[in-house]
C-alpha cells in the first residue's frame, strides 16, 4: 500500500486540470460548431481557473499534513478505454471524449476526497471540484443532445 502526501494529490490534480484544458482548446479547433466551440473554450478556462485554485491551495497549506488512508493503487483506470481523438475525429466523437474526461476528473476528485480523514480543507476543495467537474459534464451532456438527439 502507497501513502500520498498533499503536495503529490494536489500536483496530480493539477496536471489533470492541465491536461482538460489542453484538450479542451485542441477539441474547441476541431469543432465547426459555433455554440459548441465556444463551450469547449469556456469549460478550458474553468479549467484553468481549478488549476490556479490548487495552486493557491498549494502555497497557502503547504506545510499541513493530508491526514490520508493508506490505499491501494488498484490501477482499475489502466483498463478503461479512452476515446481517441485523430484528425478524423467527428464532431459526436469530440463530444463524447469531452464528456468522458469530465467523468474521469470527477471520479479522481471524489475518489481522493474519501481518503482524506483528518483535513477538512483539502477534503471539501477536492469535493467542491468534483461537484464543479459534474456541472461542466452536464453542460456538455446537453449541448451533446441539443446537437446529435435534437428531437428530444
């Protein structure tokens, strides 16, 4: 079993907000969907915004103790298939890898937030991004229908 220190989830977290926002402005050029494109740049930069929040965290607690379970890196997440995204990516495939990521950084915030049992302050950042990670899925979930189910 692995114990993690603050400074090593909240890096994590970080390179996973780095890594959304990435995606978010490559997908944001794939996409010839005003209303769409603009979204995907939105959500980037609410991206940006958790990254900078972290950061903040960071530097006002570094030197607090995580109070953290033990646990095991099961690596479940090694076996989940990724959507790939190429040059021949389609705007519904572009979506849906969205939408999946949204899932995925979610998953990580809640996840980490459960193993924290003595510090309150990094529990409840790690949950407010989950709950803000689930609203940016469901904005994409309903732009995904407004454009691909657009009878419903």
């Amino acid at each position: 079993m692995k114990s993690y220190a603050m400074d090593e989830i909240i890096q994590r977290a970080i390179g996973k907000e780095e890594e959304v926002s990435s995606l978010y402005q490559d997908l944001s050029r794939r996409i010839t969907d005003p209303a769409t494109r603009n979204l995907l740049k939105e959500l980037s930069g609410e991206e940006l915004k958790h990254k900078e929040r972290l950061q903040d965290f960071q530097r006002r607690k570094a030197d607090i103790g995580l109070g953290i379970k033990s646990l095991e890196d099961k690596r479940i997440s090694d076996f989940l298939e990724k959507p790939v995204i190429n040059k021949y990516a389609d705007a519904k495939d572009v979506m849906l890898a969205a939408i999946k990521d949204e899932e995925d950084t979610r998953v990580f915030y809640v996840s980490w937030a459960e193993f924290i049992i003595e510090n309150e302050d990094v529990a409840g950042l790690l949950k407010k991004l989950g709950e803000e990670e689930l609203k940016h899925k469901a904005r994409l979930e309903e732009r995904y229908k407004q454009v691909f189910s657009p009878e419903n």
